[in-house]
C-alpha cells in the first residue's frame, strides 16, 4: 500500500482472503516478485516487514500464509506480523502452534504475533497503515493498479523507443553513399522522413511520460495538504528518471543525426557538382577538340579573313562553357572551404576546370597570332603578285612605235622608274627575311606559293630591267630596226598600273620561258595575247565563283525562309491542310544540295582562284557528289503538283513578305535545275579561250562529266514516268539510254496476217536501255489542269539484254536497225530520227552485250 516502517522498510500487507490458499503457486511467486521489485533498492536493501491479516480466520490458514511465504518470499524479510485469529479458541492454538512450528517455516526473522491492531499501532505508526489496519493511509486499489500499469507501459515505451533510435543509427552508420543524383536526393529523402516519425514519437513518449507525473503528482497539486507516500514518490522518480533517459537518447541521437544529415546533404552537393563537372568536362573537351581541328591557316586573303571569323565564333561559342566551368569551380573551392569530406575528390576537379579554360583560352589567343601573321603574309603575297601584274600592263600598254623616237622611248623610261619606286609597297626585296618572318607559318603549300611569287616578282623585274636597256638605246638614239608589234587592242598607255587582284598562279608558266628568248617588240606582243587570254579565262572563273555565291545564299534564303517557317508555332496556323508533312515533297533534297554547295563545292572552286588549273579537276573530283541533283529533278513533278494546290496560301505570301523576295517561291525551285546546266555553258566558255593549251583535256572531259550529269538526269526525268511495269525499274541496272522510235514486229509464232500488218505499219514506241533490260513503252501527253503538257509512258513489252540479238543496218537504210530476240523468235526493226542517233544507241548496246559477255567468260 506505499506504507513504510520507522526505518524505512517497506510495508507488504496480507488482507483477510479466504479463497487465499487456492491461489496457485506461479501466480503467488509472480505477485511477491513483482511487490518486491517496487520499492528503490535502498528501501528493499532495508528489508521487508510482512503484515499478515488472520484475525478472522483460523490457525491452518496462518500455518499456511506462513508457510508459503517462508517458501516463495523472494525479497530480504526484517519482520512479519501476524493479527492472530480473534476467535479464543483459534488463538490459543495459534499460540501453541506457532512455538511448534517455528522452526518450520524457516524464516530467520521474528515472527510477532499480535492480539490486535492497537498492538500493531505499537510497532509501525498509524500514518504507514492502511484504515483496515486502524491508520490514515489513503490506499485505492484501482488507481494503484492504473499507475503501475502507465509506469510499465512508460517504460517499455521509452526501452522500444531507444531500440528503434538505436536500430536507426546502426542503419545510418552502415548506409552506404550512392553514386547518383537521384538515388543520394531519394536516400536524403527517405532518412528525413525517418528522422521525422521517430522524432514524432519521441514528442509522444515525452508527452505520455509528463502526463504520467502529472497524474501520480495530482494528490498534491489538489491539495497542498497532502503529500505523497514513499511509494509514489518513489514512482515519480522512476517516470522523472525515464523522461531524463529519453531526453539523453534524444540528445544522443539528434547530435548523430546533425553529423548523418550533413553528410548527406554533402553527399548530395559532391552528386550535383560531379554531375555538373561531367557535362561541362564533355562541353569542354568538344571545344577543345573543336580548337584542335581549327588547325587551317589559310591560303588566302579571303580564306584567312573567314578563318579569322570561325575563331572569333567558336571563341564566342566557348563562352558559356568557360564561364560555366569558372563557376563550377569556384563552387568547388566553397565546399572545400565548408569543410567537404570529399576535399580530395573536389580539388583536382576544380584544378582541371581552371586548367581546360586556360588551355581554351591560351590556344585561342596563339590561333589569332598565327591567324594574324598568316593574314600579313597572304596580303603581303597578294600585294606582290598585284605588282607583278601592273608591271605586265605597263609592259603591255607601251605601244612599240611610239618608243622608236627619242621622246617616246624617254616617256617609257619615266613610267618604269616611277613604278619600280613602288615596289617597296610588296615588301618581298629580301626573300630571306621574309621566310624568318614568317618562319612558324610557311607550310609546304604556303612556302610554294611565296617562292612561285618570289620568282615571278625575278621575272618581271628581269622583264623591266630589259626594257629599260632597250629603251635607253633607244633613247640615246642606238636604235636598230625592230619589227613594231600591235598591242592587244584593249591596252592602252593610260592603263599603265592598274589595280587588279588576279593571284599570281594564274600566271602561265610557258610565258616567262617565250619571254626570256624573244626581243622587245616579240615581249609585247607576247605579252599582249597571254594577258587576253588570262584575263577572259579569269573573267569565266569569277563569273563561276560569283554566282556560284549567289546561288547558295539563294538556296539558304529558300531552307531558312520557307522550309524551316514550316515548323513555326507562329505560322502554323496559315499553312493549308494539304501541305500539312509535305515539307520533303515540296522541297525534295534541296537541304543536300545546299550542303554539299556550301560546305564542299564552293570552297573548292574558291581556292581555283590562284589555281584555275584546278576548276577541271573539282567538277571531275564531284562528279558523284554531283548526281543529288537527279534526286531533285525526280521529285520536281511532284513538287510542282503540289506548289500548284498550295502556292496561293497566306503561308508563302508572308514568307515571301519577310524575305524581301521579288519572285516566289516556285520560281527560287527552279534554281537548282538552272544552275546545274549553269555549269555546261561556263565550261564551254573557258574551252573556247584554251583552246590548244595545257589543261584543255581536263576541261573537255569536265564538259564531257557535266554533260553526262545533266543527261542521266534528263533520262531520270523519263523513267519516273514510267507507268504499267509491274516490276522495280531500279532492278534493272543503270539507265544508259533513252528516246523516241519507230517500231516494227516480226512474231514467228503469230498469224500470218498479223504478221503482215505488223510488218508494214510502224509502231510509235519510247525505248528505255538499261544493262539487263530494253523496254517498249507508248509515249502519252496529258495536260494538267491548264499547264504545259506532261509526258508519261505506258509499259508494253520488255526484252532481257541477256537474250538479244542486234543488227546494224536493215534492207539499206542507214537509220534503221534490227534487235531480235530468242533465237529470232521476235524481231524488232527500229528506225531512229538520225544516222547518228542509230550509231549510238547500237554502240551503247553493244558495250552492254560485251561486257555481257566478258562477264559470262
């Protein structure tokens, strides 16, 4: 009941129960162990005293309270009081028994036998009592039990609740740190909200156990008279000592929390700047690999300048990676300074960073130097090769007859020393210094062309010293007689240095070597005709050049002003319903041809402006590269079809409004079937001025190559109007010939008046050679909604090559020849519009049963 004796011991008392000996012995021990456990163990050290109620029972059931307790009491006893039976005669016996059985029930404590409670009173204070035994100790069961029970189950709670913090820790202690973004932020997530419950119920342990001391203090708190017993005292310490030990856990594991968290979060920061250290490594490395391949120099003014201009791109490119990686690397050396645990992984990558935009930025600035000085010498070379060509205009405009007087040849000297004082403007007088200027950027190709001009400023110079000798003659009146020799009519003293920029390979080579070995007047006149010729061969190369430019800027203006608008959120709306996935069939592979202009060919026929020996060889080079252009003309009926649904739209007409275009859309379609016989008609033109000269059979066999193209794209035309043929025409080998015959049959097997009829009248037929096959088709023109008329052709009949037979002239007319077929099973009698129309078609059959038979051996 919490009572206790004068010494502190505490008090167990056993009430008055009749049904007390049927209470098994388990259950006895379990209830005397758990009493004893109760008290502090410097109250139980004291020692127990035991209050045995009897008085209204008899002396067996003493003997067996005794009994039982001396057994099974598993606490240290200090005395036993027993209220003998009050009945006389029970307690008389009681008396005898007690002397006689004390040895029995082993108790090495007095045993007190007590007549009554006032008895009782003389040994332990009425205060320590309950009011069944006379005292005022207030005692209610019921909550007796309800306290115990909180205070268990407080502490159970407060053992589970240190386990689990336990078991977390352990937990975290062995995680291991993931290798990812996501999996570090789904980790850091993920103990947080552990962190949360368990911190949840640690809030509701501490608040069970404070409403736990609040009831067992509720006594007092109502009354300030009251006081507590021991007992409840004691359980106040017991709940203050389990909220104190909860409150160390706590402490205990929020500090290990603190230090875990932190880690994690570091953990998370490493992620982040690992991830970002590896994207801005690859961006960086792309650059610098970029840089790498940036390793041209140039071979000309123009070429340097457009070099100079990618550099400044690609500079301007690199700049937000730098600045990226700067800041990466500063955040770096801010988680160094915040005490990182992973300083060694996060130093060497900041070093890398910083090192990568130092090499970015070293590298660029040593490609502007070698630029810088690579533009010098191109414009250097360019000014002496100009000089030289002054020079060969002076030289040319001086009219040989007006040199033969005195005056004149004087006049001529006056014009050479003037313009040999402006040959300090080319800066090529020490060839020597020159090349140690620019040492570091004379490549094989460079260093050529310097010498090339270098020799050519020795020739001219060779060609002025010359001329003055003669005209000094001439002018000290030494003259002899000299055959005057008519300048090209174009020239004319007044042109004496003019300012051109023809490069120096132009120069024909053969013209030094004529002019060293030939006198003044042959000089001239010499000199008068190779200029001519140069200056028209040059002229068809710019013309090339030129609207070579224009023809790509016009293609960019169609990709970027049309093409791409078609992908336009904001004109999305005004593109009709039919053209809606059409780009590819509007614009066919218009974006190939642009690249391969832009990117490859017209580079190559740029650098034919110091090389125009070179032209012949780029169209022979690209003649592959070359046939994109038969794609694009396959696909143009279509194109047109569908330009002719939609070409009215709204669409076209803002595009056409951004583009500033006078023309539509159509009409910049066209441009690519334009330019590529563009290319026939220049070719020709330069044959015609080098005619009999050095790189004429190059340029014939490029006229011959372009030629070729524009006609196996004209074929192509033909054949993708091929309808009927239930096979795959591409099947069928190379396209070799196409063209418009009339046809007549023989059939062996067929009926004689068939035959007959065959014979004489002719069949208008369409003839397609390939390698492995010779279609008949009939030829049909269609009009299409008020255009021109369109072509198609009607498949009739097929003949493998593998099978065929030719003859060359039929019954003596020279235009008409026989194919059969099957052993002559059929034969077919062709007559051509011409005699040379019939020898090519039977040449090119006879290449394809040749090799027929070449293969078959």
């Amino acid at each position: 009941a919490g009572g206790r004796g004068k010494d502190g011991a505490p008090i167990i008392t056993f009430p008055e129960f009749a049904g007390f000996s049927e209470i098994p012995d388990d259950d006895f021990l379990n209830v005397v162990t758990y009493l004893t456990s109760i008290p502090s163990l410097e109250a139980a050290s004291i020692g127990f005293i035991i209050i045995i109620d009897r008085r209204r029972d008899k002396w067996s059931a003493v003997k067996a309270s005794l009994t039982r307790i001396a057994g099974a009491f598993p606490g240290n006893l200090q005395l036993v009081f027993v209220l003998r039976p009050s009945r006389f005669i029970q307690r008389a016996i009681a008396d005898i028994g007690i002397k006689l059985y004390r040895d029995d029930f082993k108790m090495k404590v007095p045993i007190i036998m007590l007549n009554s409670v006032s008895d009782l009173h003389g040994y332990i204070d009425k205060s320590q009592l309950t009011r069944e035994l006379g005292g005022t100790l207030e005692y209610g069961h019921s909550q007796w039990i309800h306290h115990r029970t909180a205070i268990e189950n407080f502490a159970m709670t407060v053992k589970t609740t240190a386990q689990m913090l336990q078991t977390f820790g352990t937990d975290l202690a062995e995680t291991e740190l993931p290798n990812d973004v996501q999996c570090t932020e789904e980790l850091l997530s993920s103990h947080t909200d552990h962190h949360s419950k368990l911190k949840d119920e640690l809030k509701l342990a501490v608040k069970q156990g404070a409403t736990l001391l609040t009831c067992i203090r509720e006594p007092v708190t109502r009354s300030a008279n009251s006081k507590l017993s021991p007992d409840e005292l004691e359980n106040v310490a017991t709940v203050e000592r389990l909220l104190a030990q909860l409150d160390e856990t706590e402490k205990a594991f929020d500090q290990f929390w603190t230090k875990h968290h932190l880690k994690l979060e570091q953990c998370l920061q490493l992620r982040h700047f690992e991830h970002d250290f590896r994207e801005v490594k690859l961006t960086l490395d792309n650059l610098m690999e970029t840089q790498a391949a940036f390793a041209d120099i140039g071979d000309s003014v123009t070429r340097v300048e457009n070099l100079l201009k990618e550099q400044k791109h690609l500079e301007e490119k690199g700049q937000e990676p730098l600045e990226k990686a700067q800041s990466l690397a500063l955040h770096g050396e801010q988680l160094i300074q915040n005490n990182h645990y992973a300083v060694d992984s996060i130093r060497p990558k900041c070093v890398e960073l910083r090192r990568i935009c130092d090499d970015f930025t070293n590298e660029t600035k040593k490609k502007y130097d070698i630029l810088g000085k690579s533009l010098e010498l191109h414009k250097q070379l360019d000014k002496a090769s100009q000089w030289c060509e002054a020079g060969i205009y002076l030289l040319a405009s001086q009219a040989v007859d007006k040199c033969q007087s005195q005056e004149g040849a004087e006049t001529a000297l006056v014009e050479i020393e003037k313009f040999l004082v402006t040959a300090k403007e080319h800066q090529l007088s020490n060839p020597k210094e020159f090349y140690n200027q620019f040492d570091m950027i004379l490549t094989p190709e460079i260093k050529a062309n310097a010498q090339r001009i270098v020799q050519k400023l020795e020739d001219v110079q060779e060609m002025f010293d010359k001329r003055q000798v003669s005209l000094k003659k001439l002018a000290a009146k030494q003259t002899r007689p000299v055959q005057p020799v008519a300048p090209h009519p174009e020239s004319s003293p007044k042109r004496a240095s003019p300012k051109i920029t023809r490069p120096a390979a132009q120069e024909n080579t053969s013209y030094h070597f004529e002019v060293r070995r030939k006198g003044p007047a042959a000089q001239n006149g010499n000199h008068a005709l190779v200029l001519s010729t140069f200056l028209s061969f040059s002229h068809i190369i710019n013309e090339l050049i030129e609207t070579e430019r224009v023809y790509v800027e016009e293609l960019q203006s169609i990709i970027e002003g049309y093409a791409s608008e078609m992908d336009n959120p904001n004109l999305v709306h005004l593109i009709p319903s039919a053209l809606q996935n059409k780009k590819e069939i509007l614009f066919g592979n218009l974006p190939e041809i642009y690249y391969f202009h832009n990117r490859i060919f017209l580079k190559e026929i740029e650098n034919c402006i110091e090389n125009p020996e070179l032209l012949a060889r780029c169209f022979l080079k690209r003649k592959e590269d070359l046939q994109i252009y038969e794609k694009y003309c396959q696909n143009k009926p279509r194109s047109e079809a569908l330009w002719r649904q939609c070409g009215d739209s709204i669409f076209f007409q803002e595009c056409q409004r951004k583009l500033d275009h006078k023309l539509s859309l159509d009409a910049y379609l066209l441009k690519p079937v334009q330019r590529i016989t563009k290319y026939q008609l220049l070719l020709k033109e330069m044959l015609k001025c080098s005619k009999n000269s050095e790189g004429t059979a190059e340029l014939e066999e490029a006229l011959a190559t372009v030629l070729d193209i524009i006609k196996s794209v004209n074929d192509s035309m033909h054949q993708i109007a091929i309808t009927g043929y239930e096979g795959d025409v591409s099947e069928l080998g190379k396209l070799l010939m196409q063209g418009s015959f009339n046809v007549w049959t023989d059939h062996k097997k067929g009926h004689n008046k068939v035959k007959d009829l065959a014979r004489f009248k002719p069949m208008q037929r369409h003839l397609f050679l390939y390698t492995k096959m010779l279609l008949f088709c009939k030829k049909r023109e269609e009009n299409t909604d008020g255009h021109e008329k369109t072509a198609s052709y009607s498949f009739k009949n097929s003949l493998k090559m593998s099978t065929v037979g030719i003859t060359e002239n039929v019954k003596g007319d020279n235009k008409k020849f026989e194919i059969w077929y099957n052993g002559r099973e059929e034969v077919y009698i062709i007559q051509a519009s011409s005699v040379e129309l019939k020898n090519t078609w039977i040449s090119e059959i006879r290449k394809v049963l040749t090799g027929q038979l070449e293969a078959c051996r």
